[in-house]
C-alpha cells in the first residue's frame, strides 16, 4: 500500500526533513537533529505537521448522546467551543483509541474545516493508524444504536480536507498572537475560530508535547501559506520545525500514551494511566462498568516510570523485580523508552503488574541480554503547570 502524504509534504522536503512512514502516511522524523527539535520546544517553539491526524464531523440533534455512549469521559462537561480528551473503549473496556472531540456547535467553520455551520457539532480528531477503524468502529455503533429508535445523527470522514499544525513550547503564544486576533486569551481545552492573515483556523490550546501551545486546523489549500507564516514569524523567537522523534520523547517526559504502545484493545485505560479519563457518574458508555471495576482495584496492571542509569529501553524489553542476587521475576514489560533531553537520562513507562512495585524501589530491565539498573519514580518526568482536563 502507498504511503500518503501530508498537504505539507514539499514543505518538510524543501527544509530537509528525513521522511518516515508513520500511520500510513509519509512524515518526517526530524529536520536538524531529534534532540535539537526536541530542547527548541522546551526552551522557546517548536512546529509539527499532525495533518495526518484523521478528523470526523458528528452532526445532528443526538450527536451529543450518541457520543456520550461511545466515549469514556463525560461529554457533557464540554460545552460549545471547548474540547475534551477521552478514550473509546470496547465493552470489556480494551481501547479502541484515544482522541479529542471538539464542540462546534453553532460555530460557522465552513472557510477552516470542510463543514457546514451545525446546530449540533462535534469534530472527533482520531490517531492517524486508527482512522479506517474507527470510522468502521462508529459507523457499527451509530447503526446498532438507530436499531432502538430513529436518530439524528450523521458521521462524515472530513480528515481528507483538514490540515492540522501544532505550535508547541513557552514562546507559541507570543508567536501566535500578533497573527491572530484574541488567541491569547484562548483558555486551555477551549477553541476558537481565528483569522490569521487571511486565513480561518480552528485554534485550540490542548497540547501533546508537555507544553503549552495551540493546534490550527485550516482546509488543505491553506496549509502551506499557514507554515510559512508561523515559521516566519518564529524566526526572531526561536522557533524551529520538529519532527516525529521530538514529539515522541517530548510526550514520554509528559507520560502521555501512545496508542500502540500505552494503549491498545490489549490496555484499558485505567491501565495505561488515564483513567481520570474515564467518568464515574453515568457510566453508560460502552466498557464503562468493566473501567469502573478497574478503578475501584481491579486493574490487573499498572502504568509505571522509570529512570535508567544507563543504556535505553525500547518496547517489549522485560521488566524484572530482583528476588536475588542472581534471580529476577519477570513483572512486566516497558511500553516505550528514550533518551529525555530534559532530564539527561534515560527514562521509559511500563506496564507491570499491579501493586509489585512503588515509587523509589529499583528494578531490572532486560537489553540487549543485559540486565540494566532502574529506578521506579512518580510521572510525569517532566510536568507543564497548566494541568489537564
């Protein structure tokens, strides 16, 4: 199968980019060094191209209740022009994926998404892999659920014509507010449509990086012009382009999942360490009472970070707990691991057993046939104040 490309696919070729295949789609890895890209968005900016994100529009008069089954967190806590994190689970509560729906509802955003103004609107932003399943996914569920009654709601597929840029870091606001009239006072999990310099994005203020920093959603056709504008006006200010590799290590020091890695229909997400995301009140959603289950002490594994004194633990390396001198047992598995920039060490997230380990005990982790020293620590590595929703 042919890789896709993204709208901004010249664009990363003219500034050097080292394309990879990710998701399906061709996307580059890095520009001037991980590393590089990766400090730039700590220390000041840092742009991504996440076009290859997939986008849903849900539309009608039950668009709200049917989402609200689908999902694990509680939709209702996000009114019109805010955004919420959730994970949509299976019945047994594995992971199907893990995303963010917007509330558009009434907002005019035909010049920045392929979408008419709505009454009743939301756009599903889903991992770029995941995008076939989860479209087949709702799709299942929205005709299953007509099955009980007639319902006003509607999934349109919109990714196609929807390019999606990340500025990320302590400089984005600044970067961004002489471009865009009012998006300074955007607050975190909310949206807004924003004309900058011509141009209708839809701008929020979530972030995947541990940072603060907004997403532009805009039509393809403007993809490009809207790059040069940000890199342009980043220039003075430290902004430089980044890469998949920054983001991978920059949501590592964060601790957010990667589904695939974190999360799977394997990893529930009380076990992949979100289940504040999952609603207590009114769990009807589909795996609510499985989640629950978990939460109140039946999750047969956990989430936990580690520190490593040296060497660098990718997925699937074993995690051991020292019975010996000369005997280990096995407890787990690390889900993802890298260098952290930041911290100057190595540092991953694994999935262990439940209650086997706690903060500052010391571990085994098996590499390359060696076994490697590490620490149990608390997470995030690194933590942005802003907080979360």
């Amino acid at each position: 199968m042919v890789a896709l490309t993204s709208p901004l696919h010249d664009a990363h070729l003219a500034l050097g980019g080292k394309m990879v295949e990710f998701g399906g789609f061709l996307m580059p890895l890095q520009y001037t060094g991980i590393i590089a890209e990766h400090i730039a968005t700590r220390t000041a900016a840092g742009l991504f191209d996440t076009s290859h994100m997939g986008e849903f529009l849900v539309t009608g008069e039950d668009a709200e209740a049917f989402l609200q089954q689908a999902l694990t967190n509680d939709l209702a806590r996000c009114p019109p022009g805010e955004a919420l994190y959730s994970p949509m689970c299976t019945p047994s509560g594995g992971t199907v994926d893990d995303l963010f729906v917007y509330n558009i509802s009434g907002m005019d955003c035909a010049g920045a998404l392929p979408a008419r103004k709505a009454g009743h609107a939301y756009m599903v932003v889903v991992n770029a892999a995941n995008t076939p399943k989860d479209l087949a996914w709702l799709r299942r569920l929205l005709a299953e659920w007509r099955k009980e009654g007639p319902r006003e709601t509607a999934i349109e597929d919109i990714g196609s014509g929807v390019a999606m840029l990340a500025l990320q870091g302590p400089q984005a606001r600044e970067i961004l507010e002489p471009l865009g009239r009012d998006v300074g006072s955007l607050a975190r999990f909310h949206a807004m449509l924003v004309d900058i310099r011509g141009i209708l994005a839809l701008v929020s203020r979530t972030g995947y990086t541990g940072e603060d920093g907004f997403e532009l959603y805009t039509r393809s056709a403007h993809a490009s012009r809207l790059w040069k504008l940000l890199l342009d006006a980043g220039k003075s200010g430290g902004l430089h382009p980044a890469g998949l590799g920054a983001r991978d290590s920059l949501r590592l020091e964060a601790c957010y999942p990667l589904y695939g890695h974190e999360l799977s229909e394997d990893i529930s997400p009380v076990e992949g360490g979100v289940g504040w995301a999952v609603r207590e009140k009114n769990p009807a959603g589909i795996g609510g009472e499985a989640l629950l289950g978990q939460k109140r002490g039946g999750a047969p594994r956990e989430l936990i970070a580690l520190e490593m004194e040296r060497a660098i633990a990718r997925q699937h390396c074993a995690v051991m707990r020292p019975d010996s001198e000369d005997d280990a047992v096995t407890i787990g598995a690390v889900t993802s691991g890298t260098f952290s920039p930041t911290l100057g060490k190595s540092i991953a997230l694994a999935l262990t057993e439940t209650g086997i380990v706690s903060t500052g005990d010391e571990v085994r982790v098996e590499v390359r046939e060696r076994r490697i020293p590490a620490r149990v620590v608390k997470r995030p590595f690194y933590a942005f104040a802003g907080g979360r929703r």
